[in-house]
C-alpha cells in the first residue's frame, strides 16, 4: 500500500476515535454498497463506544432489512450538522449526492468547524472533505473501508465480513463486472473465512427478484433497441412504463443497476445507454461499457449531463419528459 494512503487511513481511524459526535452519511436513494459501507461504521461506533447518527436519505424500507444495524439507519433528516463534529461520508461521489449539500455549506457558513472524512471508490467530483480516501479501482467503496480496516489492524469480525462482501457483491454483480481484480477476489475469499453470509446474501440480494421487478425486466427488454452504426444498445422506460410498480414496495430499485450491468454483456455492442423516468419530468441515466468497448470513458459523457462515475459505468439526471415516437426513437421534451 502506497504511504500516502496509508497516512489517510491513519488520520482518518485518529479522527474517527477523537470525535465526540459522529455522523455517517451514504447517498441518497442508497444501492446495497451504501447501506453496507454505512452500517460497517455503524458497527466500527458500536465496537468503538462512538455516539452516532446515520443517515441515507430516502432507504428503501424494506429491501436491505437482513442486513446488520440497517435499522439504525435514518431515511429523512431529523437532526443539525452543526451538532456533530465528525461527518464520515460514505460511496456518494460528490457532496450533493449526500443530500446534505445545503445544510453541509450553511454549517460551515455559520462557523461549523467540524471534520469530514470521505470513503469512496468514485472519481472525484468535488473537494469538500479533510480526509479523502479514495480508490476508483476498487470493485465497492466497501472495499476501501476493507483497506481502513487492514491498515488500521482492525479486527474483522462476522457482521463486518457480511456488510463488505454485500457491498463487493452487488457493485460487481457477483464478479461479472470487469471491476472485480484479482485483489477483489482475494478480499471476498477472507471476508468468507470472517464468517461473511454468503448464502443469506446471494438469497436476498442476488437471487430473489419480486414479480415487479420481473416484469420491469420484461419492459426492458420490449424496448431494447440495437443502433447498429455506433454498435449502441439503447433501452427506455418512461414513467407510464414505471408508475404501477414504483410504489410496490417489493420492487428493488437497485434492479436498474442490475438491469444495465445485464445489457452490458450483448454480444458485438460497445455501449450502453439505459434511460428511466421515475417520476414525470425526471429522467435518470445508466452508461456502460462492453468488453468490447475498452478504451472509453462514460464518466466525460456523463459529467456533461451533470452526472458522473467510472470509466466504465457511470450515470446522471436531468429534467424532461421521455416521449416515444416509435419502437426505436425517443424524444426528451
């Protein structure tokens, strides 16, 4: 590990353990590498006799209940940034994917003198953290609080080695993803010797899908359009596609990840443009590139949107309306 990194783990567990208050925040309508890499430093507080807060604005309520210490995670804000003196962000790529961006600056406007630390495994967007440790080749931001806790000789024990195995999986979608190296696997191999729950995990996440998630899938794929000329995989669901199944409370919104992370492995195309419209005249994007496309970088296209992420997958909002003139062309009013 190279030393610069090494002193930002160190400085971060001394901040960690000199904090009185501590708030942990993962962004916002969080993915199974969120609420994992939050409740891992749940579990550190616990361990560690730390007060704290966590926060993920917008959890679903119900789909990452098997997981350790998701209860104690907050879903709206009920509480003052200024009464914390540690902020620990976690997998949000820029300040405004915490969903705290107004109430982080007000702070500091009014002479908020607190810390943050930041763990994620996106490119960086913006430089508001103290403490930034950041890795883009690791698989999860999970797998960057695996470095803090080996650096820092932190004892893994059974629940941390099942929050960082979720976080490893899903973001790999079970080592599909070409982000899964070979330090990934030796990861996943000792988080399963920690007593990591592999099985509860591939039968919660993994393997068990809702009927409407099935049917969205099913959506998808109606709407698949190939474009031949760039070899571009086009897939679109307005919000009539969508609006029967949003409120279901069994549908998995991480299943749009999952969605585009499948389509990534069509044969003979190089990329991949999934869009959505969630709630009318809000349109979300998913980019990613194919084996076969290796020398391009998604997140320039996607920071022109507003958006950002890795080279490979990366994703933005914008507003408008998705209109559909035909099977194969779209319009966004």
């Amino acid at each position: 590990m190279e030393s610069s990194r090494l002193n930002f783990f160190k400085e971060a567990y001394l901040l960690i353990q000199t904090s009185k208050n501590i708030l942990i925040i993962g962004h916002v309508n969080p993915d199974s590498d969120a609420i994992s890499s939050v409740a891992s430093l749940v579990e550190l507080s616990l361990l560690w006799n730390k007060n704290f807060t966590a926060f993920c604005l917008n959890k679903p309520q119900y789909a990452f209940s098997f997981l350790p210490h998701e209860e104690k995670i907050l879903s709206q804000t009920n509480f003052k940034i200024k009464d914390f003196d540690l902020l620990v962000v976690v997998d949000c790529g820029s300040i405004s994917r915490t969903g705290l961006a107004n109430e982080i600056r007000q702070a500091k406007e009014e002479g908020w003198t607190g810390k943050i630390i930041e763990f994620d495994h996106h490119p960086k967007v913006d430089d508001y953290s103290n403490v930034e440790i950041r890795n883009p080749e690791a698989s999860a931001t999970t797998e960057v609080i695996y470095d803090f806790l080996e650096a820092n000789k932190v004892f893994i024990n059974k629940k941390l080695a099942t929050l960082l195995l979720a976080g490893i999986l899903t973001d790999t979608a079970n080592f599909l993803y070409s982000s899964a190296r070979d330090k990934t696997i030796l990861i996943a191999s000792e988080l399963l010797q920690r007593g990591a729950q592999f099985p509860k995990i591939m039968e919660k996440i993994m393997n068990k899908k809702s009927f409407s998630t099935v049917k969205i899938w099913g959506k998808v794929l109606n709407n698949l359009y190939i474009n031949k000329k760039y070899n571009l995989a086009v897939a679109v669901l307005n919000f009539d596609d969508l609006k029967d199944y949003i409120d279901d409370k069994s549908f998995e919104d991480e299943a749009f990840g999952e969605i585009a992370g499948f389509l990534s492995n069509l044969s003979d195309i190089k990329t991949i443009l999934f869009l959505r419209e969630p709630e009318p005249g809000y349109i979300k994007g998913s980019l990613r590139a194919t084996a076969y496309n290796q020398n391009i970088d998604l997140s320039k296209l996607a920071m022109i949107f507003g958006g950002g992420g890795h080279k490979k997958a990366a994703g933005f909002s914008l507003s408008g309306k998705l209109i559909k003139v035909n099977k194969n062309k779209w319009l966004i009013e």
